[in-house]
C-alpha cells in the first residue's frame, strides 16, 4: 500500500486531514492548533495541496494519538457551517447506517 505522503495529493475544494485515535477508534480531525479534535467544527481547513500535505505530514507524525490519517472533502457553507463533503465522511460523523444489535 502506498503511504499517503507519498501518493499526489489533489485538492478540488475545501479539505481536511481525519483519522482514528489510537485509544478508542474515534474519528477526530486534526486542528490549526496542531492537535486533534473530535469535533468536525474544530478542523484545520486546506485549500491548496501545498497546506494539505503539510498538515498530513504532521498528522501521521503523531502516530501514538492517531492512526490512518488522510485528507477528506468538506464543504463550508457561506455562514461558515462545515459538513462532510461525500459520503464516507458522513458515515463517519454519523455513526453506522443500519441498527446495530444490542450488546449485552
């Protein structure tokens, strides 16, 4: 498998860097401040794929609070507003798509 720094990076909007936390499994969204957040709202957002590759080069750095980090489609809304920007993403903020059986 290629790592992600080293495939092209194309960038067609807006985009951020998502991964999995280590501890959990979490999704969580790398931030301006170079940390991680849970929160979709709280996302560095890249337009070029100069920002991007950076912003993924420090991600996957942080592999002890993270794993299988990658770029990600968003679209911002004109009130600033930002949701996922295909479907595999929202699948991700939203949790499985069918009901899954109770644990007992």
């Amino acid at each position: 498998m290629t790592s992600p720094l080293q495939q092209k990076i194309k960038i067609t909007g807006p985009s951020i860097i998502t991964a999995n936390r280590t501890w959990d499994g979490a999704v969580i969204y790398r931030t301006g401040a170079k940390s991680w957040s849970d929160a979709l709202t709280e996302a560095a957002i890249v337009r070029t794929a100069d920002e991007a590759r950076a912003l993924l080069t420090e991600a996957v750095a942080d592999d002890l609070g993270a794993i299988g980090a990658y770029l990600a489609p968003v679209e911002v809304a004109a009130d600033g507003a930002v949701k996922p920007g295909n479907m595999r993403e929202h699948i991700r903020l939203t949790g499985a798509t069918i009901a899954l059986p109770a644990q007992a």
